[in-house]
C-alpha cells in the first residue's frame, strides 16, 4: 500500500494565537516579539507585506512600526503552547497516527483513506481546526513527508490552492518542483544551497534529478533519503512517539544587565528548574551539565563571558542538586564589576532514568528525590508554573525578561479569561 502523508502548518501561528482572542486585528498589521522584546519571530501577512523580516531586531523597525500602526506583541508562550495542543487534539480526530513536528505542524498519515478524496477531506480538517480552534492551517499532502512539505509551501504561496494542495498524482509535478528553491527543500537548508548551487543544483527538480551516488558523496545518507523522497519513496517515518531529547538547554536574556553574583544565582537557579522539569518530563537525568555567563556584546562596555561544566558522579534530575553544583561553577567564574546581560544551562550526557548507574561510594536518596519531585511537578502543573519553586530561584526575579506588550494567558490564567461583556 503507497504511503500518503498530509503536513499541516498553522498560518502565522503566534499571531493567529492572538486574533483568535483579539478579532479587531484582523486585516491589520501585527508582530510578535521574542524573549526581552528583541527580534521579530512572527509577522501577520500584512506586516510581510511592509517588508517586515523575520529574525530582525524590533528597534530597528521603530519608525516602521509607528508609522504603519503595527500592532506588537510580546512573546506568550503559555498561551501558544496551549492553543498548539488543542489544534494537535482536533487533528487527532482524523487519523489514527499522527507526528507533532513542532508547535505549530503536524504530520497526519493518510495512507489507506483510499475511499476518500484526500482534498475534500484535507478541507474538512482545515475546517473543523478552525471551527474548533480559530488557527488557520495550510496542508500539503504527498507520498513521502519531504513531499508533503513541499506541497505545504506551495499551498501557502499561491491563493489558488486555498490552503490545500495534494501533489500525490499532480500532472504537474515537476513544474511544481521546478518552482521550488532548493533551500526550500526540507532537510537541505542554506549551507546546502550554497553548495549545490556552486554545481549548478537551484531548484528541488534538479535537486530530485541529481545523481543518487553523487548525492550520497557530498550529501551522506540525509541528503540521499530528501532525493529519494523528492522521487516519491518514502524513507522517513511517522515518530509517533517523541523521541527524548539528548540534550536540554535553557538560557535566557535579563531584561535588565545584572551586576552581583547573588541575582546571577537566583537567574540560573531558575533556568536549572525549568531545564530539570523538561528533564523529568521524558524520565530522563543528566550525567553533564555546563553553566555560562556574558555580558552585551552589542555594547560599547567592557566585556566579559566565561563557562564551566561538571560531570556529576550519579546522573539526576533532582533539582536541588543540580543547581548546587551550578552555583559552584557560578562561584568560579563570577568576576565582579561586570554587567552581565544572559546566561545559561546546558545539561548533556542524557540517559533514561531507569538506566542509572550507581556510584559505589556515594550515598544517593534516589526514591526520594524522585518522590519529591514527582508531587513538585504535579503541584505546578494543576495550579500553574512555579506555585512550588527553590528558594534559590529568587522572589521578585528583577532580571527577569521584559515583556512590555504581553497579551493575557487567556485559557491557563482563570484571573485573565476573556471575559465577553454584553450591552
């Protein structure tokens, strides 16, 4: 039986988060914002069309911003986290196997919905998600997942496809991928482009085109499996199920530069909490973890950026300990007289929980730390992020990332819930 594989991409996905709950933005221009308000990381179609780029520094856009009336946001990941898995519950509804890639695109297996046109049925799924929901979605369908893809940003680029565009048995396939850059191609990215385009390779059609053993010369196996899936055989398989991350990183910028050792404690306490939740999350533990300091290198100031790493003697998620460890590298780097603008966690070196090995002269309260942390992370899930928290995360958090333009958390706040009045 052929494969069949649909990619569903939700459209401008942060900003459709807030027009679901804003409707008077629609038709304007509107731009969300990463961490500390700094560079623009997703943009409504009207604010594309002022020339608006991803990744740019807002500051940058200021005069833009105000002469166009640009709506800015800061960034709500609460808020898009939730609406991303109601948009992933509703497709669901559709197939029995289903891979989330990311927060906003899913792969949906259609294979064996022979019976049904996969175009109407793609239309009723990019219905139903926006009844449900409020998300506008794009999908592509193709019998591999490079293809399916592939069709996605077609159907985003031209309004004739109306979001929904199936190149399974297309009698123009070829024109279709002739009309695609080969940085377009999933798995190839902008590294790769420069080196096809130095052997003459634009588009995915010559890219599909090339020699299969020149390919896997200069490409290795990843690249030899995007050519045989431009070709229509299917290489790369639905993951269900997540696989576990082999390493964890949280960092962050201040939203103001801090000076003492104690506020770049409490900081990094608090990325070693977030990162031991993300840890416990995949019933994993850490063996290795480095910690790193930096001043703004976009300042005219003396600067300063330093790191330091351990390797722990029993693997843990327990987290407590790793940011004891932490501020005992903190201790040794520190250098006063520095403002320092971000730091960071790195844990490495990661391993099921079950696969612990035990040190033979070091006593570990391993059952207990995991009870603990168990019953810490129910709490903090049934009523909200850091309802329990270390003492050494800090209270008032003064470093903490601005966030001057932050929408509410409508649907995991009770005290900020829509509230709809009537006249």
């Amino acid at each position: 039986m052929k494969d069949i594989f649909a990619l569903v991409d939700c459209n401008n996905f942060y900003v459709s988060c807030e027009k679901v709950f804003n409707p008077k933005l629609d038709g304007k221009p509107v731009v969300v914002l990463s961490n500390n308000d700094g560079c623009v990381i997703a943009r409504s179609n009207e604010a594309k069309a002022l020339g608006i780029k991803m990744g740019f520094p807002a500051f940058k856009y200021k005069d833009l911003l105000k002469k166009h009336s640009v709506v800015v946001y800061s960034t709500n990941y609460p808020l898009y986290a939730d609406m991303s898995q109601r948009v992933m519950n509703t497709l669901a509804q559709f197939t029995p196997n289903m891979e989330i890639y990311s927060i906003d695109e899913a792969f949906l297996s259609l294979t064996g919905f022979t019976s049904k046109n996969l175009i109407d049925y793609a239309k009723s799924i990019k219905g139903t998600v926006k009844k449900w929901t409020g998300i506008p979605i794009t999908i592509g369908i193709g019998p591999t997942k490079t293809l399916a893809k592939t069709a996605s940003k077609l159907a985003k680029k031209d309004p004739q496809y109306d979001s929904v565009l199936d190149i399974t048995n297309h009698p123009n396939f070829d024109n279709l991928l002739d009309s695609i850059d080969v940085e377009d191609v999933w798995g190839v990215g902008r590294q790769y482009k420069k080196f096809l385009n130095r052997h003459d390779i634009y588009t995915a059609l010559q890219l599909k085109n090339a020699p299969l053993e020149w390919i896997k010369t200069n490409m290795t196996v990843v690249g030899f499996r995007t050519v045989k899936e431009l070709r229509g055989t299917s290489c790369i398989t639905l993951e269900e199920i997540p696989a576990a991350k082999k390493g964890i990183m949280c960092t962050r910028s201040f939203g103001k530069a801090i000076e003492s050792l104690e506020e770049l404690k409490e900081a990094v306490a608090s990325f070693v909490s977030r990162a031991s939740e993300k840890l416990r999350d995949q019933h994993s533990v850490t063996s290795f973890i480095q910690v790193f300091i930096m001043t703004n290198p976009f300042k005219d100031e003396h600067q300063y950026v330093n790191s330091a790493s351990v390797r722990l003697p029993i693997p843990t998620s327990y987290t407590s300990e790793l940011i004891n460890h932490c501020n005992q590298k903190l201790d040794i780097i520190y250098k006063p007289g520095y403002l320092y603008k971000k730091a960071g966690v790195i844990f490495d070196g990661i391993i099921p929980e079950d696969k612990i090995q035990l040190h033979l002269f070091r006593k570990s309260d391993l059952d207990r730390n995991r009870k603990l942390m168990k019953t810490v992370d129910y709490i903090n899930t049934k009523w909200g992020r850091n309802t329990i928290q270390c003492a050494s995360s800090g209270i008032q958090k003064k470093w903490k990332m601005r966030q001057s333009k932050l929408s509410s958390r409508f649907t995991t706040r009770w005290n900020e819930i829509l509230v709809v009045k009537v006249s």
